[in-house]
C-alpha cells in the first residue's frame, strides 16, 4: 500500500497507474503534469461525511474530560476553517503547508483548500463547498452516517449475512455519540465562544439527515431504511443474500 504523500512520485515512477486520495495529492499530480483527477468525492455525493474523530470507549471512559476538550477544540478549528465566507483558509494554508504538517507546497494545498478545484493545467473551477468542515452541520456525528458506512459494508460482503434495520441502528449508536457531542458544545457556549444558533437543536436532533438525494447515482438514501436503500441496487449484497 502506497501512503498518500507518496502516491504522486510513485504513480510518476510508473509503479502505479492512479490512485484514490484526498487531497492534496490529486492536485499534487495536476501541478506535477503527471495526471488528472477523474472525479471528486464532492461529485459523488455532495457534502458527504469524510473524516472521522475516533476513540476507544476504554480511552474516552478513562479520560472524559480529556475527550470533551479535544473535541470542544476540533469543532473550534472547524469553525475557524469555514467562519467569514472561508476568509481564514489563506492561514491555515501556511499553516498545513509546513513540514511537521502535511508538507506539500502552499499552492497546492490552497487549490482545493480555498474553495476551487483543477481538474488539470488550466482547467481551475470554483467549488466553494469542497472542503467543509462546519457548515451544514458538518461536525455533528449522524447515526444516518454512519449507518450508510454499514450499508456499504453489507452491499460488498463486509457483512455476509442479513440484518435488520434495528441492527444498523444498534450498532451506530455504539459508536456515533452525539450525546458526547453535545456535552463538548454546550460547553463551548458557556465559555461563550460560539453560539446555539451554530448548531442543531438538541430538542429535537434525532440523529438523522432527511432523506439525501445528492448521489451520482441519483438514489435516494434514507437512514431509517437501509435494508429498503440496498434494495434499490442491481449490483451488490442485499435481502437474504449470504456469502
């Protein structure tokens, strides 16, 4: 397995012939002349959830306060990278281009970073949502999130035999903890350094998106139904079907 920073020199030695990553190792190989991108996960599915703030429940048990700080700082930097129209995405570009950090050249990162794409030497298009990281409630740990992961974990065999739409629940309630999320933003508004309006209404949050139509494929995606979603495929596990 070739890790990102090196996918671009490894794909110009001729070991590979193209590679999936993040940026921003495709805009590397643009600025390299040595490929294209051929789609954007934002052209896959628009907003989708990327990265993902894990811990294990003995470490978040031993160190509660610990965890609720960290993610009480992570919402902070994502607010940050999304506040004024993405006004602070210039700095944190320099900041991300340093050495300790990811290290590639600030032009690079920028291309992606400051809300336009290329798709190669040239072709440069705005796209001001393709790096989110607060807006849209992006922060917030959905169970609808998690449990399409689940979905495509049963449709490609990860999961070999049927569950119930209880069960994808289940399981993402193990691991999505808006409750922890919620106790980590209330605290930011006590210190009052963001505001309620900034998030969603814990009143009435029941940790799903509404039915999400922003596919490439055009299929909507329903968290309550999984089981319903995977049986719109042609291709892939679904029903009873067992490996």
């Amino acid at each position: 397995m070739t890790p990102p920073p090196q996918m671009p020199a490894t794909m110009e030695a001729g070991t590979i012939k193209g590679y999936c990553v993040g940026e921003p190792w495709n805009q590397q190989a643009v600025f390299k002349g040595i490929g294209v991108p051929v789609v954007t996960d934002y052209e896959i599915w628009k907003n989708n959830p990327e990265k993902v703030f894990g811990v294990s429940k003995s470490w978040a048990e031993k160190y509660p306060n610990t965890h609720i700080r960290v993610i009480k700082a992570m919402i902070r930097a994502a607010h940050w990278l999304d506040a004024n129209n993405n006004a602070n995405r210039v700095e944190a570009v320099k900041i991300l281009a340093k050495s300790e950090y990811v290290g590639a050249d600030a032009e690079v990162i920028a291309n992606s970073m400051t809300g336009t794409f290329e798709y190669e030497k040239g072709d440069k298009r705005d796209v001001p949502d393709f790096n989110v990281f607060f807006r849209y409630n992006a922060t917030y740990p959905y169970y609808s999130d998690a449990i399409w992961y689940l979905t495509q974990m049963r449709r490609w065999g990860q999961i070999p035999q049927q569950q119930t739409d209880q069960w994808y629940m289940d399981v993402a309630r193990q691991v999505y903890r808006p409750d922890i999320y919620q106790q980590a933003v209330n605290a930011l508004l006590e210190d009052g350094v963001l505001n309620a309006a900034d998030f969603p209404d814990f009143n009435v949050e029941d940790g799903f998106r509404s039915p999400q139509t922003h596919f490439i494929d055009g299929i909507t995606y329903d968290g309550k139904q999984p089981n319903a979603y995977l049986k719109q495929f042609a291709i892939g596990l679904k029903d009873d079907h067992a490996i």
